[in-house]
C-alpha cells in the first residue's frame, strides 16, 4: 500500500461530479422547520449536494423565533471561500443571515461568481427588533439585491418591504412588486400568497413587464414553519440542476404543495413541511391537484431568456 491513498472513487476524476452543486447561506434552525434543515432536505430531494454555509442560529421551537445569533462575518466568509475553492457550484441560494455584515460578506463572495445566479429569499422578520429589521432590510436593498436572479417571499412581507408607501385601494399585483425590486437590480420575483377567491391562495412569478407563471393552491388549515424556505431552496435546486425558471417555479411550487399536504406536527406550535414524503413507503403521494392560474397568451420564459450570466453587481 502506498503511503498517499487515492482518495477519488474508482472512476472518477477530481472535478468530476454526477450531481450539481449548490451553496446555501442561512441560518440553524433548531427545530428544524426552516432555515438550513429546509435547504438541505429540500435541495436533496432535487438531487443536488448542498454546500451549507452557517451565519448563525436561531434561538426558537416550533411556536416562535426567541432570539438568533449571528456569526461573525470572517466565519461565514471562510466557510465559504474554502468550499468554494474546492467544488464548482451551479446556484447561490441567501436566506436569513442574521446581519447586515454578513450579508457584505456574502456580496463580496457571489461578485467573484457573476455567471451563477442567486436565488434570495425575505422570511417574515417581525419576531425581530424594529430598528435591526430597518437595519438589515436597508442592507439587503443595498447589497444583496443588486446581485439576485430571483427574489423569493410573501406577498405581505414584500409589500411591506418593498412598497411600504402603498396608498391604492388594492394590494399590489406581482408585477407591482417585481417591478419595486427591479428598481434594485432583480429581474425575476417569485411572490407567494396571494388571497384569491373560495379559499384559494396564487402564487406567480413576474417580471417587471409581465407575470410569468402562476398556479393557485387550496389553502391549508394548518399554519406552518418553513414554507419559504422549501420553496425557494426547491426552486434554487432546480435551476442548478440545469431547468428552466417557468419550469423550475412549477416543480418547486408543486413539491411544497406535496410538502405542505404531507405535513405534521412535531411539537406544541405550528406545523412543519415533510419534505421527504417521497421517501415514506409506507404512504402514497397523490398528484397535486394545483390548477394554473390565467396567464397572458405570451407569458412562455423559454430557457434562453434565463440571464444566468446577466446578474447585475
């Protein structure tokens, strides 16, 4: 035996890999609802190996958020960096990072990457301080924006955030809200719940010219942890793994409607998405009965218009 083993498995080269990889910037989630348990369990059920980035940690159950703790942007950066010098990656997903140095860290990393797109996604942060939440959304718009493919969050959250002086009769419209974020440099924003009518929640993808997709789901009982999270962390998935964004925004709004539908409650709070109810034997998963929303006659995104190699820094 030599004294240096071959550390590559029998057959494949260093560099080579049968599965995309993508790195994910967010935040521990002890109870496992949200956060970096949602970025892995959900982006391996899309095939692709994770690379996680841990910017802090949550202090919650499954009821609320008590407190987080951020880490300090030279540990983010350093995870990072190292990973990154080791294994291509084909996708950029950015969660709650806890602070607004933390996400410079994070903008000086994703700059040295233009060609891979960046999927961002809002949580709803008022379980936080007022002024930290000014603070960190301020930094969001002047750092983390500019370099996102697609923006990913909550009707309300994003209304509140990116139309805060809002004065029309109605909510604003999705392509209301993808054109505020494009004024920051987004050019696709995928806005989630939105009230429809017989008890029916929309979901569409915009931008600031038309909306793009949409499907409309039936709307749980059940008020769950980590939605946002799965959703965006399935989308970011498979745009690594080579699909379209209509298509990728289908598949990944169905796989949370399976997710929620399969959900359950582990402990005295709210409920948790099963993300891997595909790999229950025991159970079978019927077809989402999700319905598409009426879309423009020239809403089709072909692959081509994807600007993976167009995001703005």
């Amino acid at each position: 035996m030599s004294d240096k083993q071959d550390s590559s498995p029998s057959g494949i080269e260093p560099g080579q890999t049968s599965l995309p990889c993508v790195m994910v910037f967010n935040t521990n989630d002890p109870s496992g609802a949200g956060g970096l348990a949602a970025d892995l369990t959900a982006m391996a059920s899309a095939s692709v190996h994770v690379l996680p980035v841990v910017a802090g940690t949550y202090i919650r159950d499954t009821s609320e958020v008590h407190d987080h703790v951020a880490f300090d942007e030279d540990v983010l950066t350093d995870q990072a960096r190292c990973a990154l010098e080791d294994m291509p990656v084909q996708a950029f997903k950015v969660g709650f990072v806890g602070s607004p140095e933390n996400l410079s860290a994070i903008a000086s990393v994703t700059t040295d990457y233009p060609e891979v797109p960046v999927v961002a996604y809002m949580p709803d942060l008022s379980w936080w301080d007022e002024l930290a939440i000014e603070t960190y959304l301020d930094a969001c718009v002047e750092l983390l924006l500019p370099q996102t493919t697609v923006l990913v969050g909550n009707h309300n959250t994003l209304c509140r955030w990116l139309l805060p002086d809002w004065e029309g009769d109605r909510a604003p419209n999705a392509r209301e809200i993808a054109r505020a974020a494009a004024v920051h440099g987004v050019p696709y924003t995928l806005v989630t719940g939105f009230n429809a009518a017989d008890q029916m929640l929309e979901s569409h993808l915009a931008s600031p010219e038309a909306v793009l997709a949409g499907a409309r789901y039936e709307r749980f009982e059940a008020t769950f942890n980590g939605a946002g999270d799965t959703l965006s962390a399935a989308l970011c998935a498979l745009i690594a793994g080579g699909a379209d964004l209509q298509t990728a925004c289908a598949e990944a709004l169905n796989y949370l409607d399976q997710c929620l539908d399969a959900g359950f409650q582990p402990g005295m709070g709210h409920a948790t998405p099963d993300r891997l109810f595909w790999a229950h034997d025991d159970e079978v998963v019927e077809e989402s009965s999700a319905e598409p929303a009426d879309l423009p006659s020239d809403s089709t995104l072909d692959a081509n218009d994807f600007p993976l190699d167009t995001t703005k820094h």
